[in-house]
C-alpha cells in the first residue's frame, strides 16, 4: 500500500484518549490490501488514531490489525500512525500487552477556532489602508524599506479561505488542500480562515486591507467545519499533508485544543525538524492554561493584547486571553478587520485566532529580511531575534500574561540593519 493510500471500512464512530511524545517516521507498510477510493468523511469519523515510535513497531501493530481484520482506513505519511475504525478487545489487549508503547486515541471533536463570534461585526472597507493592528506591530513602516515577506510561504491551516476574494486571489501559492471534502478546493466552510488570512498576507493592491506580510504566499490546508470545529483526525491528517509540502516558511494555526495528543505531537516535532516557524493561539480560556498545539516547545504561543497604539504604557493582556509559562509573544486581537466573504466584505472579529496571524506575519517578512541581508533563518535565530524586539508589556522583562510582549517587526528590521551595517 503506497503512503497516504484510503483502504474502505464501514463507517462508525466511539470515543478515548491518550496522549506523550514522539519521533520521526519513515513509512514501512506490510499491508497490500484491494485499494478503493474512500469518502473523507469515513477517515474523519473514524473512531481511533494508533500511533506508535517507530517504523518497525508499526509493522507489528499492523500484523495484529489484520488478524482481526481491523485494518487502517488510513495510513500517515510521515509519522508512524494510522487511523482505524475498528479495534476488537481483543485488538486492543493484544496490542496492550507489547512490550513497547502503543498510544490509541480517540477521534474526538475537541479542536475549536479561539474567535468570538458574538462580536463579529461586518465593516465597510472604502479605500486601501493599513488596519490599526498593522500598524501596531510597525508592519508598515517595515513595507517601506522593502521587508515584506517577499519570496516566503505562509501555510494555514484553518477553514479554508474566499479565493477570489480581492485582497487574497493574488496571493495564492497553489498546492490547497481540503481535507474535508478531500480536494485541492478549501472554499470557506467559515469566515475565519479567510479573515486570518488577509491579516497575514492581504495584499497591497489598491483596494481593501493590507496584511503584515503582503508579499507572502499562501497555501490553505482546510480542516474545520462550519461550525469551527475538528476532530482529531482531521488536524493529524492536516498536519500531515503540511508534512509533506516543501519550501514551507510559516505555519499559522489559529486554533487548539485542551489535551494533549500524540499523534499531533509528533506531527508538530516532524515540522520542527524540517525547519518550518510554527505559530499558535493561547486561547480564549480567560485563565492560566495555554492551548495545544501553542503549549508545545517548538510552538510560538501568541497572546492577544488591548493595544493602545498612541500610548503603549496603557496596554495589556486582553481579559479573554490565556496565559501560562509557555507564552512568547503578544499581538492585538480585539475588532481586528479582515477580509471574510465573497470578492470584497470585510469584517471585525476578536480572539486570540487574530493575534496569530499577525505574528505569523511578522515571522515571513524577519525571515525574508534576514535572508535578503545575509543572515541566519533558522527559527531559533529568528525566534531570538523577534523576541528580543518585542515591546515590553506588564512586568519588566518576560512574564506569564504577556510574554515577552508585543510584537514589533520594525524593531526588527531596525536591528538587522544595523548588524550588517545598513
């Protein structure tokens, strides 16, 4: 069976969970079933993701899989994990009873969009301008000097978005995927994904809004529903496909969920390794309790900020936002104005899930700026250096509620200028 193969079962549905750490995985399979095209919805309702550490344990699992004829619906491609939608008892004790870990977890719909929906509001946009929250984190004072994320990809991974929508249909990359209806098509199942979108990268075009890195490109890996959900099956596999893109600079997940997952855990270490800049939400929890995937170490968790952008010394941790020890940076996201429906509506929408895309944002154009300019782009490096630059919030220096503070891409450009001498 090739990776990545649909094998057909009987759709039906349960619920468990677990979660830990993992690795990387290169695909071994031993499986050669009949091959037949699957609905997606069979592999998303399916009731468990196996994972286990390595590629010859997987082997194993799927030898007892098949003695009880609970073969994968689906196997990934880059980590050793399949999803099934069937496990016996006795499955699941022979499977309990190896002598390495196997961690089964349940295909729940935990994941959600940390936005409000109760303040959506719909804005008249009637000329070209840079929305405040852009100007916050100095993005257009960055566009001036030529930093603007040009020659970058910023992957999302969301609810798909509006692709002739005026300040987005120019800043297609290609390479979409819909995992929902299992296509290269992600239409909008919700206004979120496009309204992350248009703050990241919306263009500089004459019209509309302008995005923090409108030089960008994008590829759209579409997930949740209409209603902002996923199950669990979903995100995997849309990390997955993620994966297995190349040349990916920037992922922006607006997005998470309470518990831990393992399967998604070894995704995000998959994407680390590749070098790609993961950047997520802290969540809308209103309490100390960062979100995954924002909670993991190689993620950048992202706060949302009251900005004052005449008088600094007044903002602080909007009352919505979650903090905790894993929070980095800070970023406004209350009444952000964005791109949502059709070729040209625009809207306001609040919630940690608009605070992301402005740091993903700052992230493409600091690792185009250091690249133009000879310098290191490897997230660490890039990391330290967006930090560093930060605007300072709260607490002197790094704390809980607002990290290391608000994110500020001009300081940035700022010092790189002046270590090559600009």
């Amino acid at each position: 069976m090739k990776k990545g193969t649909f094998i057909f079962l009987i759709l039906t549905f349960s619920l468990i969970s677990f979660s830990i750490f993992g690795c990387e995985y290169n695909s071994i399979y031993i499986f050669e079933p009949e091959e037949e095209t699957v609905a997606p919805e069979v592999i998303l309702n399916s009731k468990y993701i196996i994972s286990v550490n390595d590629d010859e344990s997987l082997v194993i699992v799927q030898e007892i899989l098949k003695k009880y004829y609970n073969e994968p619906v689906y196997v990934l491609e880059n980590i050793p994990s399949i999803i099934v939608d069937q496990l016996s008892k006795d499955a699941r004790d022979e499977l309990n009873a190896l002598s390495f870990s196997v961690y089964i977890e349940a295909n729940e719909t935990v994941f959600s969009i940390p936005v409000i929906d109760s303040l959506f509001e719909e804005t008249s946009v009637d000329s070209e301008y840079y929305p405040i929250n852009i100007l916050r984190v100095g993005a257009d004072k960055a566009h001036a000097v030529g930093a603007d994320g040009n020659g970058t990809i910023i992957l999302i991974i969301d609810s798909g978005f509006e692709p002739l929508h005026q300040d987005l249909k120019d800043r297609s990359q290609g390479g979409h995927y819909d995992i929902l209806e299992g296509d290269e098509i992600p239409n909008p199942s919700h206004i979120h994904g496009s309204h992350v979108a248009g703050i990241a990268l919306g263009s500089i075009n004459g019209v509309g809004i302008i995005g923090v890195a409108p030089e960008s490109r994008l590829i759209s890996i579409k997930c949740f529903n209409s209603s902002g959900g996923a199950t669990v099956a979903a995100v995997v596999w849309a990390l997955d496909v993620a994966a297995s893109k190349k040349d990916i600079d920037v992922i922006s997940m607006s997005w998470g969920a309470s518990k831990n997952f393992y399967a998604i855990q070894l995704l995000i270490g998959k994407l680390y390794d590749q070098r790609v800049i993961l950047v997520a939400a802290s969540g809308n929890g209103s309490n100390r309790g960062i979100i995954y995937p924002a909670k993991y170490a190689e993620v950048i968790a992202v706060g949302s900020v009251i900005f004052q952008n005449d008088n600094p010394d007044q903002e602080k941790r909007a009352d919505y936002s979650s903090y905790g020890p894993e929070l980095e940076l800070m970023a406004p996201g209350t009444g952000v104005v964005s791109s949502t429906r059709f070729r040209d509506e625009y809207g306001m929408l609040t919630g940690t899930s608009m605070s992301v895309p402005n740091v993903a944002g700052v992230f493409a154009v600091v690792k185009q700026y250091a690249r133009d300019n000879g310098l290191p782009t490897s997230q660490e490096y890039l990391r330290d250096l967006v930090r560093r630059n930060a605007d300072d919030i709260g607490v002197l220096g790094w704390d809980e509620e607002t990290g290391y503070g608000v994110v500020n891409v001009f300081n940035v450009v700022l010092e790189i200028n002046s270590l090559v001498g600009n």
